[in-house]
C-alpha cells in the first residue's frame, strides 16, 4: 500500500487506487468523486481499460516458450565456465543437494523490467482507447448530415405551429412596426406578403436564431387553422434568384430559394399540396 495521494493528479490517484494501493480513507473519498464526477468515472474507466490490456499482454508474454538460441547461450557459458575451472586447476566443491535457495541477483532485474513491461501495456491500452473513441467519433461526424438553417426552421415550426395564444412575438395590427423592426434586425429589407389570395390570414411574427443568425418568421394561419410561416435571413450574394427547392423534415414541408443577398424559405404541413403555389406567391411579393 502506498502513503498518500493527496495533491496529486487525479489520474495518479486513480491509477493507485485500481490497483488497490489507497488507504481507507482515501478510497472513501475516491468512491465519492466517482459518484458524482461523469469525467472522473470516464478517466477511470480509461485507465481499467488500458490496466487490463496490459495485464493480458504480459500474461501473453510469459506464455511463450523460451528462444533456443537462449537455452544454447546458457548451456555454452555454463560448459565455459566449468572447462575455465578446470583448466585452472581448481578442484570442484561439493554441493549439497538440499541447500537452502539463494535469490538470484537477476530478480529485481525481472521484476523491474515487468513493471515497466505491464506500465507500458497499460499505457498503450490508454491510447489504443482514446484512439478508438476519437475514430468512432469521427466516423459518426462523417456520417452525420450536415444541419442547416433549413433544420432549425422545421424545429421552430413544429414548436410555433401548436401555440394558442402566443403563436406570434408582435401581432399582425403592427404590421409596419414588424417590417421596420425585422428588415433592421435581418438585414434584410422586405415587405409583409398580402397572401389573402391563397387562403392565408396574416398572424404576426417573431424573431429567431438559425444557423447562427437572426431570422425572421411570418406567420399565417389558414381557414382549417393549419400554420404557415415565411422566413429569412441574411446570406451569402447570388446573381438574381435561384430555383426553388422543395424538402420535408417529417411532418414540415420547405421551399426555399435564394434572391441576392437574402435566404427565404415557406413552411407549411408537408402533405399541403397549395405549398408551392404559395411559395411562388410569396417569391413574387416580398
């Protein structure tokens, strides 16, 4: 058992305390930490990991048959050794058969070099995990979809379409406050799109953060109270206005487009088949 590990690295102290070298009281305290700490527990498990692959590694190690090439060179010095004492003319001594066994000196070398041996496996276990986690990390980020403004608007949707009473910031009576408050906070200069023609009743607005980004919402509602909203921000230039492209995130229809320096997008329920035809509307009056 070792003294204490007060005031050293909380990897240290772990490490002591895996291999059950702390004493009580300390173990107490280590117990406590893992409790409550996710990244003290997550060091630990690191550490148990990289323990046990080095463990298996030396046990693997002590596996494997000795070298011929060993056993010769011992057998070549002992025979050496045995043609220089005669040669010298010593006589040999006798040796008991049941003399009592002598440590050899080359002991305490083994047993260092297996300390460092199982240290160093374990070390290597430690890296091998972080390795291993970085690499699951990565093949989960290159396979992830990219998110977009596009992916923030449908959340903001599915979230604003269900609200009652406070489905807008600032209602449709302020028509040209909300234009003037919305171009300064956007960028983006714009006119509230009369959609009376498509069936759609101005709301109100509000405005939120996508990609980063301030955002306007528009918000409409139709004569079976499903919820449509208009949105736009403020974005890379374009020569003139891109075509339309039409995506689904589940429920959510979107099409969206670009016009100069501006993104819009029209939100409605995907299976609306008047979605586009108010996207065109809009694209024309804004």
């Amino acid at each position: 058992m070792v003294g204490s590990t007060q005031g050293l690295p909380l990897e240290v102290r772990l490490s002591a305390y895996l291999d059950g070298q702390l004493p009580a009281d300390e173990v107490a305290e280590i117990d406590a930490i893992l409790a409550e700490d996710a990244a003290a527990r997550a060091v630990y498990e690191k550490l148990k990991l990289g323990s046990e692959f080095g463990a298996r590694a030396f046990e693997r190690m002590l596996q494997e048959p000795i070298p011929l090439d060993l056993v010769r060179n011992i057998k070549e010095a002992r025979g050496s050794d045995d043609d220089t004492s005669s040669s010298l003319g010593f006589a040999a001594i006798p040796i008991s058969e049941t003399r009592a066994p002598r440590r050899s000196a080359f002991w305490p070398q083994a047993l260092a070099a297996s300390l460092v041996i199982f240290l160093a496996g374990g070390a290597v276990g430690y890296l091998i995990s972080e390795q291993k986690q970085t690499s699951f990390q990565s093949a989960a980020n290159e396979f992830t979809p990219a998110r977009t403004w596009l992916d923030d608007i449908a959340d903001y949707h599915r979230i604003y379409a269900r609200q009652a009473r406070h489905l807008v910031e600032v209602p449709a009576s302020e028509k040209d406050h909300i234009a003037e408050w919305l171009s300064a906070s956007t960028g983006v200069a714009f006119t509230v799109p009369d959609l009376t023609a498509q069936k759609l009743t101005f709301e109100g607005a509000r405005l939120l953060v996508a990609n980063g980004k301030p955002t306007a919402q528009l918000l409409y509602r139709d004569a079976e109270n499903e919820i449509f909203a208009i949105c736009f921000l403020k974005s890379d230039p374009v020569e003139g206005t891109t075509a339309m492209a039409e995506s689904m995130r589940n429920d959510v229809g979107l099409i969206s487009w670009q016009k100069g320096d501006a993104s819009f997008v029209v939100v409605g329920p995907s299976a609306d088949p008047d979605l586009e035809r108010i996207a065109e509307a809009v694209s024309t009056t804004i």
